[in-house]
C-alpha cells in the first residue's frame, strides 16, 4: 500500500526565510501526490496537488513543491515565510484505489 | 459556495453514551469521506461513499461505529458505545467524484472528547 513519511516533526523558520518540509513517499505505481495545510481548530486545506503533469507545482500562498521521482520526494517549499504560514502541513498520497494516506504532519513555526 | 459543513464543532461525552456527527458534503460532490484524526497524526480513513454506496469501510470499527448516507447528500457517523480512545477530531471530507486527481474539500471537524 501507499504511504508517506514526513520528515521533522516540527520546523521552525523566522520571518522571510526560506520554508522547506520533506515529504517522501512509497508507492508501487505512479501516485498522485498533495499538500494540506490546518490552521489550529480548523479543517484541511488543499495547497497543491501532483497529478503526473509538471514535476514543479505551484500552489496557494505562495508554496510549490517539486516531484522528484529519482527521490521519491515531494518536498514543499516557499520563499519567504511569513507569519500567517504557521500551521500544521499534511503531505498525502492516493493511487488507483482512492484511498488518500496523510503522513503524521509538520508543525511549521515562524519567529518575528 | 458553501463548503462541508461539520456539527457540532466539539462534544464532550462520558464514556459509554452513544454520539452521533453529522456532515452536509458540497452541493454535487458525489463522494464523502469520515476520517479520524488523532492527536499529532494525520487523517486516516474510515469510511468512503460514492452516492448513498459505503464502498470501503474497511478501517470502519464496525462493533461499535456505523454511518450513514440514505439519500446520497448529507452522512451522520454514529459511535456507540463510545470509549475514551475514541477521543479525536471526526473530519469529514467530499470531491466531485470518484478521483484522486481532484483532491478533497474538508470540513472543519468535530472534536470528541470522551470522558
């Protein structure tokens, strides 16, 4: 079956530094690959989604990702954080079966 | 466009006592989704409808929960008895069909807290 692993429980950036979350997946055939963002009490928000078309997506706020098959990895990042990315990240996987699987999220801070 | 509505937004109950979620899917979302997430994890799937059709409730715990989707719109996610590792938030999630490519619109949750 599917998965993924996300790698760093937490990262803390400060304002306008560059964001990186690693997210690494296993899959037999060819996945569909996203990023979801939760702000606290709230629920998931799609950011971007990988659906075997360019290997660089772009998505909401200012966040891309970048398929790597080589790597297996679907890291996103994002330029320039600002205070208002802080949230909980979710990169998921989905194949040919429509089971979606969420790896275990990043709490991304960000410090004035 | 209104989005998934989730209620109620938190419950408390005692452990044992039956609790019930409701969800309102997208209008023409033809898919819905009950996911469990528990503290510091991601979502994981419990239930998944095509119209009023469960077709897969594998990771559903079937002793004690059950759901609904009568008429293909709205679903209710049913836990009874509940105990107190039920304790999570109860997403509930739909897309316009059966299809990983369109991603998923999620609701706001409910947060179960059983005591």
């Amino acid at each position: 079956a599917q998965s993924v692993t996300q790698l760093g429980s937490h990262v803390s950036v400060s304002e306008g530094a560059l964001v990186l979350l690693r997210c690494n997946y296993s899959s037999s055939v060819p996945p569909y690959l996203f990023w979801y963002v939760q702000y606290p009490n709230q629920g998931l928000q799609l950011l971007l989604k990988y659906t075997s078309a360019a290997t660089l997506v772009k998505g909401i706020n200012g966040f891309e990702a970048e398929f790597k098959k080589s790597e297996t990895s679907f890291h996103l990042t994002k330029p320039s954080a600002h205070m208002r990315d802080a949230a909980e990240y979710f990169c998921a996987v989905s194949v040919n079966n429509n089971d979606m699987r969420f790896g275990a999220g990043t709490r991304l801070t960000v410090k004035p | 466009e209104a989005g998934v509505v989730q209620s109620p937004r938190y419950k408390i109950i005692e452990k044992k006592q039956p609790v019930a979620f409701w969800c309102n899917p997208i209008s023409g979302h033809n898919t819905l989704y009950w996911y469990r997430q528990n503290l510091g994890q991601g979502p994981e799937l419990l239930i998944r409808y095509e119209n009023e059709e469960a077709v897969d409730d594998s990771q559903l715990p079937k002793d004690r929960f059950s759901a609904e989707r009568l008429k293909g719109v709205d679903s209710t996610l049913k836990i009874q008895p509940a105990e107190l590792g039920d304790s999570a938030v109860y997403l509930c999630a739909s897309s316009l069909e059966s299809g990983q490519s369109y991603g998923y619109t999620f609701g706001s949750g409910t947060r179960l807290t059983v005591v």
